[in-house]
C-alpha cells in the first residue's frame, strides 16, 4: 500500500451561501504527481487555497488529512511547517522585503530552537535553486513580487519551492500565462522538484504544461465535483476534445 | 575642551562644573513667569543678551495663543501651570531603578540594551559612561577644528558664533512652543562645521551623554560653512522614559553654500509625553539638508521639519515614518519654503496606524513670485493594521511662480488578508508576518540609518506587533 501524503474526504466548501466546492475525495500518494484540471470556475483554485488554509472560504462538510491528521483547524503557517506549499496564482507583492530576505525568514521559521542556518548554506541553497530556474542573483534583491512581469511571479513562486522543500506542493495554474520558454523553465523547476520523497498537486486550465510534466494521476473538477480520474491519457483527451463533452454528459445525468 | 574638563570634574564632583553658582538656591517648582527664568539664567551664568532674549521670549510664550497651523484638542489640555521647567541633574538623580516602569524595562530587556544605557534612558542616571568612544571622537573632531559640545558650553566658549546664529532661523515669534523654548532653553547640541570639512562619522548625541542631553527644552544650533558635511544622529530607538510631560526642542541648522547637513531622528518618548518640536533649516545656494525623522513614542507628537530654499540649486529632504498605536497620536509633515528659482525638495512621509493609533500628515509647499524652474515632489503612504486606527493627510500649497514642477501623490493602504495570507504561508505566524510587512514599509527610512539603529528599530517594531512594548 502506498504511503498515502494527502487525504481529503468528502469536502463542502462555502463562500457566503454559495457552495463551491461540493464534496471532493482525493488522495496523494507519496511521490506521486497528480493533475487536477477543470473548465473556469469549477472550484480549482477554491480547492488550493483552502488546502492551505485560507481564512475566507469556510469549510462546512468533510476533512483534510496532511501525513495522517486533520489540519482543518490549523493556521497557514504550521500547515507549512507540516510540508504543505502553495504556488499562487496571484501571489502578493511584500513591498521593502526583498527575496533574499523573505526566503532568509522562511527558513528561519523552519528552523526555531535548531542551530541557525549558517549565511553560507543558506547562499548555496539560494544560488542553486535560482540557477535551475534562470533566476539572475540580482532578483533575489529584488522586493518580493513587486513590480514583478507574470513569468517573473511564477518564476519566483518556483524558487520558493525549492527552496523550502515541501512534501506536497500545490501549483495553481503556474502554467498559466507563460510563453513557450518561460513556461519550459517552470516545468524544468517542477521536474526538479518531483522525488520520491515529494509529492506534487498540478492545477491547470490547460494541458500544456502536462507535455513536459508526466502526471501519475489526472483528475477532472467540474462544478465543485471530481467528475472523472484517470492517467495521463485523460489530459490528452481533454486536449483533444475540451470540457464541453463531460460537462454534456453530467447535465444528461 | 569645556566637555573634557566637565567629564573629568564629574568624576569625583558629582555636580559638574554648573556648581559654582550652587550658593544661589535654586529650587525647582512647577509653573512658569520671569523669576523662573531669571533663576535659569543665573545657574547657567549667562551672558546679558542671553537673559534678556529669555525673558522677551518669555512675553510672547504667555501672550501668544496655541498655533492655529494645526489645531488638536489634546493639544489645548495641557495644562502649562503643571510643569517643571528646569530641573538640575541633582534633581532628576533622585530617581531610582524601582521607579522605572516595568513595560519599560521589559523592552530593554528584549532590545538587549547594555546595562549602563539601561539606566541612562530610564532618567535614573545623569551620566552614561562612554569616555572611551568619545574621547577617540573628541580628537579627530578637534584635529579638523570641528565645535561639538551641549548648547550650554557652546555659548559659553564660542558666544560670537552662538550670537551670530542662535534664534536667526526660529525666532522666539514664530509659535508659542519656541517661544517656551527659547524663555527656558537648556541642553541640545552646538556644532560647527569649518568650510570644506566633512565630517565623516555621524555625530550622536549618545556621545556626549548628560541629563541635558535628553531634556525638555533642548536647544541644537547646527552650523555647516560652505562645502562641509555633516551627520548628527538624535535620539535612540530604545524607550526614553521621562517624568517630564512636555518636550520641546528648538532646532536649527545653517547650510552654507554647498554645504549638506544631515539630521537622522528617531524618537520614542515614552507614551505619556507631549513631543512638541520646532526644526527648521536654512539651505543657501547649492546646500543640500535632509531630516530623517523617525518618530515612534509620544502620547502626542507635532513636528514639521522646515527646509528654507534661500538660494539657487538648494535641495531639501524630508523623509520620515510614523508609528502611533493605542491613545498616540503622530501629527508630522514637513515644509519646504521655496525663496529662491531652480529648488528642489523631495518629502517623503510614512505612517503605520495601530490599535486605534492615528497618524497625519501635514505639509506645506511654498514657492515665492519669481522662483521659477522648482521642482517639489511630496509622496505620503499611509498603512493602517485595523479599522479602528485613523490616518489623515493635510497637504497644503502656495504657489507664487509660473514654471514649477510639483508633484503630490498620497496613498492609504491596509494589511491585506491576501498579502497576510501569502506570508503566513510561508511559515510565518501572523505576527511574524505582521511585522515583516511593517518593516518593509519602513525600509525606505530603515536604509538611510545607521546599522545599529537599524537592527534596533527593525526589533523594536517586531515587539510593538507582538504588542508587548510599553
């Protein structure tokens, strides 16, 4: 039996009255990828962020199981700490804080009571995980986000996650809005991150990214719903024919 | 030198050098009029003019009504009759440790202040020892022939350049708070610098530490010939506790022609004090002044440091950040006076609002008829932690002159649930992320300061988002 990272079961998410995820089961195997793909407004990045624990979506029905316990009532930050990350769609701006010193911070975090990270390791591990994402060492003097092109957000986004090192990563549709160059260096830092030890939650709108990235499993959101599963070939499916047809077939039902 | 001797007199004569006139019995008491006055003036030995400007002065602070430029109620309650308005070093020594707050001694605990600072910036000390530091400095100073000494020495050893310059940038006249100042006047800092010296270090008054040093009335002159440089850093980001309800310094600077002074600020008056200050710049032709105004402590703080442009090629700069969180109220801003064609002045103003703190800007652009071909930029943002806390802006211009360039963009901002969201996230609790987003908003202003006070105020923001800071 697979060593089982991520476990959500029947979940119900509101905003306001309105019900937008509405019960979704899935699970994450250690070491695997898993695409998690749908039309606009199906629920996708609804989903990623309440993983991660946003304060505005209320779950009302359901759990979440990170490495064996509910994490529901914790805060965002020890979900990190427990292995959790999330590349933003629209990650926020930290105006005065620059790269280097946010990622300094994070670590920091990570490694409370522990011996501190010397400024030499941490520089390596900066420096490494810029150059596999062609990230010039001046950016990481840069404020965080701000002022940032869309590549450059996502780009930085994938830094953070090689850095940090999480169990599972959540990419929402960091494939999104990216030329041709631009988004094979996002899936050359996602190649680099997928390991055995690592597990890897791919949302997005398009199949696009899923030529460089091999997912294990793909999954099919529709409406708050997981409406069909399966392996690499559903995404090329989808490519081939769009949403259209399993959006057809559920109002048949 | 007058302050070797002084530091050399106080080590076995507790009272200093101000004893030789201990025969006259002076007796601190509360309230103000002209024997009070008369008394100061006689402790400190003074010259005729000098008295007599203190009691002219004296006349205008009790006819002259509260300043119409901003009207604040909590202003109109202090009650002027409840002061001391000159205390000897003796009479402040009376304090002990235990008198201390205990808020206070907790933050200089967290801040990792040295013991000896500790009890200097809780009143308990006069005198803050740091002979070493300051004798290295003393020499290299006086091999470029550079004056720095308290206003009080400053007067006595070189009187024809104190008369020459002292009260010529801020009259008495000019608001009822300078008009106290220059009646009860004590303590503040004399320097000169010679044309063409620069001097490389930036003078703190931390070096020449006495009680007068972090009094109510201070007095700073700042005289920069032409070419020179120099730094003067006041104040420290360590609570300064002081029994005293009213502080209010008078301060002046002179740039000469090309001449560039520089004057960092960074006060955290206990939360109980009425911060009530007059600062005010001369710039001549080419000279460049910048106050870095930091002001963070104060139940109320209104402080507008002024930028004369008298001559062509003149820059002003004011950068300055405000913190106010319960019961403090920060009104600062600055005034840039235009007098002369092709001046420029930049202000840049930066407030956080907390725990139903307020903050304001206030500011005045003015450019005279025929000061073509200036250039004025003014940017305030405002960051406010809660809808309780309160920011305002009050920017004002008179503009006289065609061809100006001005520009004025304000911006009011809250902590966002999005962006708080995005940093927590990243493993950060909320307070540490919290103060993380301040202190990038402070960066701007945290850069231009010294390391020290730098890692000093970045901590100390740390511990007023956790709300253990007193």
């Amino acid at each position: 039996m697979a060593d089982v990272i991520l476990e959500v079961r029947d979940l119900h998410v509101k905003v306001g009255d309105n019900e937008i995820i509405r019960g979704i089961d899935l699970t994450i195997e250690r070491g695997t990828v898993h695409a998690l793909m749908g039309p606009n407004g199906s629920g996708k990045s609804t989903l990623s962020l309440v993983l991660m624990g946003h304060p505005k979506y209320a779950v009302t029905q359901g759990d979440v199981i990170f490495q064996g316990r509910s994490i529901l009532e914790l805060p965002p930050n020890e979900r990190s700490l427990a292995g959790m990350f999330l590349a933003f769609q629209y990650p926020s701006s930290v105006p005065g804080v620059s790269v280097a010193n946010f990622m300094r911070n994070t670590l920091m975090a990570r490694h409370k009571g522990d011996a501190p990270l010397t400024p030499a390791k941490f520089k390596a591990l900066l420096d490494n995980a810029a150059a596999k994402l062609k990230i010039e060492t001046k950016v990481l003097g840069r404020y965080v986000n701000d002022g940032f092109s869309g590549g450059e957000k996502k780009r930085l986004e994938m830094l953070q996650m090689l850095v940090l090192q999480p169990t599972l990563a959540i990419l929402d549709e960091t494939d999104s809005g990216l030329d041709i160059d631009a988004l094979r260096i996002i899936a050359q830092g996602i190649e680099a991150q997928r390991s055995p030890e690592h597990s890897i939650l791919l949302i997005t709108h398009y199949q696009r990214i899923l030529n460089y990235v091999k997912p294990d499993k793909v999954h099919v959101l529709v409406k708050g719903r997981i409406v069909k599963e399966g392996g690499p070939e559903l995404a090329q499916e989808l490519e081939r024919t769009g949403y259209d047809p399993i959006i057809k077939e559920l109002a048949a039902v | 030198m007058a302050l070797e001797e002084k530091q050399l007199v106080d080590k076995d004569y507790k009272y200093g050098f101000r004893d030789q006139t201990d025969s006259y019995s002076f007796k601190s008491r509360k309230g103000i009029d002209h024997d009070i006055v008369e008394q100061i003036s006689q402790m400190k030995n003074e010259p005729q003019w000098m008295r007599e400007f203190r009691h002219r002065s004296l006349d205008i602070f009790l006819s002259k009504p509260m300043p119409a430029w901003a009207k604040n109620e909590v202003l109109e309650a202090i009650d002027f009759d409840d002061i001391y308005y000159y205390m000897r070093a003796s009479d402040r020594e009376g304090k002990t440790w235990e008198d201390v707050p205990e808020d206070i001694k907790r933050t200089f605990d967290r801040l990792g202040i040295p013991e000896a600072e500790r009890k200097f910036l809780g009143g308990v000390t006069a005198q803050y020892d740091s002979e070493v530091v300051y004798h290295s400095i003393r020499k290299d100073l006086e091999a470029k022939g550079v004056l720095f000494s308290d206003m009080d020495a400053g007067l006595r050893e070189h009187e024809d350049i104190v008369r020459k310059y002292f009260a010529t940038v801020i009259p008495p006249a000019d608001n009822k708070f300078s008009a106290l100042n220059s009646a009860v006047w004590s303590g503040g800092s004399f320097i000169w610098v010679p044309p063409g010296v620069s001097v490389d270090i930036p003078l703190q008054a931390y070096f020449r530490i006495n009680s007068e040093n972090m009094g109510q009335f201070e007095r700073t002159l700042i005289i920069a010939e032409p070419g020179s440089f120099v730094h003067y850093i006041e104040g420290c980001t360590a609570p300064t506790y002081s029994s005293n309800s009213l502080h209010s310094a008078v301060v002046e600077l002179i740039a000469m022609e090309g001449a560039h002074i520089r004057y960092t600020t960074i006060q955290n008056w206990y939360k109980t004090v009425y911060n009530l200050v007059t600062k005010r710049a001369m710039a001549y032709k080419n000279a460049h002044v910048e106050w870095v105004d930091g002001n963070i402590g104060s139940k109320l703080t209104m402080k507008y440091p002024s930028v004369y442009l008298m001559g062509e090629g003149a820059r002003g700069e004011v950068l300055s950040i405000a913190y106010a969180s319960e019961g403090q109220h920060q009104d600062a801003g600055a005034k840039m006076i235009h007098a002369a064609p092709n001046t420029t002045s930049i202000i840049t103003s930066k407030s956080v609002s907390k725990n139903g703190g307020r903050t304001s800007y206030r500011g005045l652009i003015k450019v005279y008829e025929g000061c073509d071909g200036v250039k004025s930029n003014v940017r305030c943002d405002a960051l406010l932690m809660d809808p309780q806390s309160r920011s305002d802006t009050y920017p004002t211009m008179e503009v006289d002159a065609k061809d100006v360039r001005i520009e004025h963009e304000a911006t009011v901002s809250k902590v966002g649930e999005e962006q708080l969201f995005y940093v927590m996230s990243r493993g950060l609790t909320e307070v540490e992320a919290t103060t993380m987003i301040v202190n990038g908003f402070f960066e701007p202003f945290v850069k231009e300061l010294p390391m020290e006070y730098a890692v000093e105020l970045n901590r100390l923001i740390a511990l007023e988002m956790e709300g253990s800071v007193g």
